[in-house]
C-alpha cells in the first residue's frame, strides 16, 4: 500500500514538475523532483524510527462513519513515530485528555489533530481508535515529523561566491525541507552562474542526516562552474536589405567577444530581450515598418565550447516611405515651424523612432517640439502621431498635438546642503517662483550647480511636480554634498633633483564669516570662495610659495568674479644643505582678474579680463640668456570661454569645454626709442618683456553608451608666443612638451604641456634664445569607463590615443608634424586629494635623445590634473 501511494505521490508531481526549461531552448537538469527528496528522506525515517510507521498506518482500524455517533470516555492516549518530538508534549497540546468525553464518529478527533498539524511539527498525523468496552476508547496517534534543514553547505564555490549565493537564496536554518524548496535554489544557483558566464556550470545536491538532531539534515549543493561561455558570434537570417553589421550594432547590451574590453561579451537574458526590442526598432527606423523577430535562440559553436552564438531570424517586410505629415492643434507655432524643427518630410524614408525624439524628446537638452513648447511653460505638452497605412508601402501621419495650458512656477526648495549656504545655491537659480516654467532654464540652473563643485552631479537632477488642476509646478533640487577641498602632495625631477610639493585648496570657504568662532568647523565654509596654498622646495637649491583665491560673485549681487594671487620663487646654485649661494634667480609677481558670465550667445559664456604684474631678479646666474639685472612684465590678459560639461569636477559625461585666452603686454620697442637690431646688453634689452601669447583649449564629451558610462573625450590644444619686434623676442613665458605634465619646478614662466609616451621636456626643440618652445599643438581621444562611481569616490579607466609637438618659429610650424603616443590608464578621485592617475603610454616616433629608436613604453603619473 506504501509503495502504490508513493508511485501515485510522484506521478502526480512528475506531470505538474516535469524538466525545467529555459529561454532560447536550453535546458536544466532538474532533480528527480520527489524520487530525489524521497530517497533522501524514506532512509534517513527509516533509520531514525527502526520500523515502518506506514504499516502500522495501514493496519489502523478503520470508523465506520454510517454507524450511529455514540458518546465514549477516552482512555489511553499513545503516540507512535514521535522521535525529535516529546511525546508527552503531543499529549498536552492535542486538546484531548484521558477521561474526556467525545463522540465517535464526530469531529472532536479532526479539531484536535488540525491544532497539532498547524504548529507544523508534522507532515502527517492520523488517528487510530480502539474500542476497550462498551463506553471507553483508546487513541493511538501516529505521527510523522518534518524533516528540517539544519545547515547549507556549497561544494566547490569561492568565499564570495559562497557569500552571493548565500545572500541570493537567503538560507535559514530549519527550513522545512521540500521538493519546491530545493528546486527553487537549484535554479536561483543557475542563474547566478549564468550571469557570470558560467553557462555549462555543472549543478546538484545531496541530502545527509544531521548528527545531533534526529530529524534534521544537511543540504550540500555541489557546483562545478567550469569555463566561462560567452558570445562567439550573431547570426541573422531574413535581413534581406537590412546590414547584419548594423543590426548588430544596435544591440546595445549584447556583444560578441572582440578587442573591446570595455564591452561585456556575456550573455543577459534581461539584456537580450531589451536588444531585440533595439533590433526591432533599428529596421522600423529604416522604413521596415512591419519588421518583426520570427524566431531566436542559443546554440553551442562547433569545437568551441567556451562559446555560443545567436541565432535570430527577421521578418523585413516592405519599406515605407511617408506620404503625407498633417498636424492638427498647434497654435502657438505655425505648422512651417513645426516641420522644419521635426525635419521630415513627403518621400522621406519611414522612421517613427526619429520622429518620436523630435517630437518628445528622450533628454531635457534634446532639440525637440515638445522642449520648445515647454520653454513656453506648457509642461503638460503632448504629441500624438497616429498612422495610417496606405496600400502599398506608404504611411500617412496626422500629428496630434494637445498644448495645455501655461504652467508657471509656484515652490522652489532645494535639500541636502549642509556645509553650502543657502543664499550661494539660491542666486544660482534661474527657474524663480511666479515666472512661467521654463525646460532651458531649469537645464541651466542644474549646469551651474553642477559647476559649483560642491555637489554630486550624478544626483543633482531636479524634481518636477505639476499641478495640473491649478496649472502649477514646485522644483525641488536634491543636493549630495561632495568633499572637494584638496590636499595635493607631489614631486619632482628638476635640475637632477627632487622636489616636493605641498598644496592646500579650500573651495567653500566664507570670509565674512572669518571672525565668528562658532563657523571655524574646521574652518569658516559655506559661501563657495576659494583659497589656494601651494609650497615647493628641495631645500637650499629652490623654494617657491603661491597663493590664490577666488570670490565667484563679487558684492553677492551679480555673477561677477574676482581673482587674485600672488607667488614668489627663488633658486640658487647652492646644491647641499649648507652650502653658501653664489647666484641666484628670483621670481615675484601677482595678478588681478575679473570674469563676467554672460547671456549671449547663451550662458554658457564667460569673459575675463586681468592685469599681470611680475618680477625675474638675476643674479650672476649663468644658466639663461639674462646674467644679472631685473626683467619685469606688466601683461593684459584677456579670456573667452564655454563651459557646458555636465560634470566640472569629476566624470563629465557631456557637452563642452572652450577656452580661448591672450596674453597682451604693451609693444614697449614701438615707443622706447630703442634700435634693438644693434648691439646691447641682454639686461638693457630685456628690462621690459614684451609679448603676445594666444592659447586655445578645446573638449568635447560624447556618451558612447546608453547609460552614459562610457565616455568619448575629445581635446584639442594649441599655443602660440609671439614677438613685437624680432630682435627683441621674450625669454620667457615659452612651452615645453612630453611626459606627464607635472614640473617638479616652474621658471621662466614656461608652462608643461604633458604627452605621455615621452620623456619629460622630450619634445622641446631646442633654440638660440632659450630651450622651450614658441609654439604648439596637441590632439588627444580619450575614451573612459568608470570601475567604481559614488559620492565623492571615482575610479576609471581609459584608454588614450594623442600626438602633439612643438616648434621654435612660426614658420616652422607644421600641423600635421606631430610625434604619436597611445596608452591606458586608470584615474582615481578622493576627497580631499583630488584627481590621482598613472598611465602606461607607448611613443610611437623617435625624439632627440631616443637614439633613432621610437620613445617606446613610459609610464606617467599624474596628481590633481586631468589629460
């Protein structure tokens, strides 16, 4: 009798269980389902009990339920099959005592044994009667006990993955044990492997009696992950017109294994479903109306069993063209205006995909109908294209627009600004109560948070809530405070020395707030001002000190800046500590600047003017052009630049960055009265230093991938020193190319333009006048993936390509004369230290002192800067 009900028992769950089958026609192993719990569990009851507690059920005697119900006096109550339960315990709870009178057949013994059976103690209970006399019965309860998991065990897992795994099925000990329960981790176990890669991964358990509880045991799940399997390649059929290369370019998140490691050759099935969706939608946006996926599936690639491919199968269809672009509601702009901004026209290919970004928008910056009725205040804008299919491959769209009402502004909060004052975020703001909403302005204000520095631009979106019904809307900004002072501790070679650099930027500091004890937390902050401490020095040879700061809205009024700094330098020839100096070269110099921001072209514009003042003092100094004497320059310099990169700080993701400056001083040769074509003295002709010196930097930042991870950063840099008269060109104030960009000590005014791949100052031609360079260009492609990305933490990688050189003449320089490097590297942001970064950079071209050879490999570390 046992065994039918077992062969029933499992038929039953072997129709409703049956293997388990996954996407794309793979298959798991399921376990034998019961055949594997119930030889697990039947031994570990047998030995446990010493008998077969499913006879003695068997052997029960039976009620008769027609009979008459009688009342009986209870006698003995026996418990039979208990072993990790105390019998008498059974006895107490089970709501009948000896001496009790119940009615058989009635429902006394049902109530009862259903009391016992919800405190889940038990997997079956029955009870047998048996009739002493006329008026007395005895109860026998047979019970048998559920078998619980004590302990989880995971054979042949790393400590993490024995952790992920742990935390994924999130075991607890004395679980009821069941054939749900452990088909339910076999699968949770299978899809953790399978997101690794580890698709052949190798999966079972065993079930094993516990040694200190009766009726526990141990579950061991025993994994073998094997190779890793990832994509080998993608197969398309039925792309008759449409390129299988593009097709599988637009999967964004499945790739084929290739060169590209920042790409992740792993199969998703999250993943995949999206990319046939992008599949899908690439062949309607090339006329493919109709276009749909017949079939797709997995298969394993013949003698590759680390690799599997992808099989999908297209149904094109007929490409369409539009016919007919009708628009219905639109009143603030005329139908011409729409049209030109939507840019499609009658006989254009079909695209819905193109016509839904420019009518909807899929970003706040994206040129769009529905941004530009939202500039005006409709925030609850809506466009509707409705198709109609014309018989044979045209579409007609009639565009229906829906303009609202005008939303105007009614709260603006902002949160989360412990250290900021509120006044510095408030005059940031564009989006201002009572004015009509606007979608540029609201993009504005997040670009000039954003550029504060002080906040987390990742999380800096703001919150938009319309009222509908009152045609208002309440902004609400939601700050993350990041650490952005810097402690920057540096070196360098200079003169076949080291020299140690210490600098301190204090971005938040309030001076109005100097004098009151009570903000010194560790010091007065809030107001956005910046102080900058910079000291150099190896000791008796050089020493330099500098010292900035910045006031970003001068009188708290308009944002007007205001710039100021100072630094002094001093290098001797005494070499050793003690020795006396001999000659000397001195530095001393400072420099006002005042920046407007503007409103045209638009206001990302800032223009800046300021007045250089500074001092080289020589003395028997052998080393450069001058000898002894005093050189000065008083230098008007003037600037223009856009800024409209999302984040100023750490990982800009887009957007721009253009800066254009010059540096003027006055033409003293023109009206000195001097002939500097005759002979004279270096200290006569180099008293005044004139010059004109024009720089342009340029970035661009364009997201490779949808979640704006990756990052495409273009750069182009050129600099230009030139001359008023030709017998007089400055000794100063040049540019010296190759290394890292870091200078162990700044003289002559000369400004490092880094080249990784190179030596140091490799790239400087030399010159009568001096060793650095008048002129340059330099062109770099950077493309970054960040490791690790949180609030005032970045990690990331990249990979760079850059070519430059330098020129000693104007009419030496050639453009495309340029010496190649490319590389990868890995950049670290901390608070408080700033941007630290080390590349391994390989110089394709030979240098002077490269022996003909390219420059090969070099490494080059940098410290507060970013390439």
């Amino acid at each position: 009798m046992r065994m039918v009900r077992r062969l029933i028992f499992a038929t039953i769950l072997i129709v409703t269980t049956g293997a388990v089958s996954v996407a794309r026609g793979q298959q798991i192993a399921a376990p034998d389902s019961i055949f594997r719990v119930m030889s697990a569990m039947m031994p570990i009851y047998d030995s446990l009990l010493g008998r077969s507690v499913d006879r003695e059920l068997d052997a029960l005697p039976r009620v008769d339920f027609k009979a008459q119900p009688k009342p009986y006096v209870v006698g003995k109550i026996r418990v039979h099959g208990a072993v990790a339960v105390d019998p008498q315990m059974i006895v107490d709870n089970l709501g009948i005592a000896a001496g009790d009178t119940i009615t058989i057949p009635g429902e006394a013994i049902t109530i009862a044994t259903r009391g016992l059976l919800d405190r889940r103690f038990f997997a079956n209970m029955k009870v047998g009667t048996t009739i002493r006399d006329r008026d007395t019965v005895d109860l026998d309860l047979y019970v048998r006990e559920k078998l619980q998991v004590r302990g989880w065990d995971f054979v042949g897992v790393k400590g993490s993955e024995r952790k992920d795994l742990e935390e994924k099925l999130r075991l607890r000990q004395n679980a009821e044990l069941s054939d749900y329960l452990l088909t339910t981790c076999m699968n949770l176990i299978r899809k953790y492997y399978d997101e690794k890669a580890f698709r052949n991964a190798k999966i079972d358990y065993t079930v094993t009696p516990d040694t200190l509880i009766k009726t526990a045991v141990i579950v061991h799940f025993n994994i073998d992950r094997g190779d890793k399997v990832r994509i080998g390649e993608i197969q398309f059929a039925g792309n008759d017109h449409l390129s299988a290369k593009k097709l599988t370019r637009s999967m964004k998140k499945t790739h084929k294994v290739s060169i590209n490691f920042f790409r992740s050759s792993k199969f998703n099935e999250k993943d995949f479903e999206e990319d046939l969706e992008n599949v899908r939608n690439y062949a309607k946006s090339q006329g493919y109306r109709d276009a749909e996926i017949i079939t797709d599936s997995l298969y394993p690639i013949p003698d590759k069993p680390k690799r599997l491919g992808i099989y999908i199968k297209l149904k094109e269809g007929n490409k369409y063209h539009y016919r007919n672009i009708s628009w219905l509601g639109n009143t603030l702009y005329p139908t011409e205006t729409l049209a030109r901004t939507i840019g499609l026209k009658s006989g254009d290919v079909y695209d819905s995909e193109t016509m839904n970004t420019r009518l909807n928008g899929q970003m706040p910056t994206d040129m769009s109908i529905a941004n530009t009725y939202k500039d005006q205040g409709y925030l609850a804008f809506m466009a509707d294209p409705v198709e109609t299919v014309v018989p044979g491959d045209s579409v007609d769209v009639e565009i229906r627009i829906i303009e609202g009402s005008q939303f105007r502004i009614k709260n603006v909060t902002f949160d989360g600004n412990t250290r900021t004052n509120d006044h510095v975020i408030r005059r940031e703001l564009s989006t201002m109560p009572g004015e009509l909403y606007s979608q540029a302005l609201l993009m504005q204000t997040y670009q000039r948070l954003a550029s504060m520095g002080q906040f987390d631009a990742a999380t800096l979106l703001p919150n938009v809530n319309p009222n509908v019904q009152q045609e208002l809307v309440d902004i609400n900004y939601s700050l993350t405070e990041v650490p952005n002072d810097k402690l920057e501790l540096s070196g360098g070679w200079g003169a076949g020395m080291f020299i140690a650099s210490v600098a301190v930027n204090f971005t938040n500091i309030s001076l109005r707030s100097f004098f009151n004890k009570k903000a010194w937390r560790p010091y007065p902050a809030g107001d956005n001002q910046t102080i900058g401490l910079q000291v150099q020095t190896n000791g008796s040879y050089y020493r330099a000190f500098s010292v900035n700061f910045i006031e970003p809205w001068l009188g708290g009024r308009k944002p007007t800046s205001l710039s100021v700094s100072f630094y002094t330098s001093r290098e001797t020839n005494a070499y050793h500590i003690g020795q006396k100096a001999t000659a000397h070269f001195g530095t001393i110099g400072g420099t006002v600047g005042i920046g407007k921001r503007l409103n045209w072209p638009d206001q990302y514009f800032v223009l800046s003017a300021g007045l250089t003042m500074q001092t080289y003092n020589l003395y028997n100094w052998d080393y450069f052009i001058v000898k002894d004497g005093s050189c000065n320059t008083l230098a008007l310099n003037l600037g223009l630049s856009r800024n409209s990169v999302d984040d100023i700080q750490q990982y800009p993701t887009r957007g721009s960055k253009f800066d254009l400056s010059a540096a003027l001083t006055p033409p003293w040769s023109a009206f000195d009265g001097k002939d500097y074509s005759k002979p004279m003295t270096d200290r006569e002709r180099y008293k005044w230093i004139e010059y004109h010196k024009w720089q342009l930097n340029a970035q661009w930042f364009v997201p490779l991938s949808a979640n704006n991870k990756l990052v495409l950063m273009a750069r182009a840099q050129f600099g230009y020193l030139g001359h008023y008269d030709k017998h007089k060109p400055s000794p100063f104030e040049g540019f010296q190319m190759g290394g890292d960009g870091l200078s162990g000590y700044s003289m002559y005014g000369v400004e490092t333009i880094g080249l990784r791949g190179y030596k140091n100052n490799a790239l400087t031609p030399m010159a009568d006048y001096g060793i650095y360079a008048r002129i340059f260009s330099k062109y770099t492609l950077e493309v970054r993936y960040p490791l690790v990305r949180t609030a005032g933490t970045l990690v990331y990688a990249l990979a760079f390509g850059e070519a430059g050189n330098a020129f000693t003449e104007l009419k030496e320089f050639k453009p495309f004369s340029l010496k190649r490097a490319a590389g990868i590297g890995l950049r670290v942001f901390l608070p408080y230290l700033g941007m630290l970064g080390i590349d391994w950079g390989y110089g394709f071209d030979q240098t002077s002192d490269s022996n003909g050879k390219a420059a090969g490999s070099k490494f080059s570390f940098s410290l507060g800067q970013t390439f």
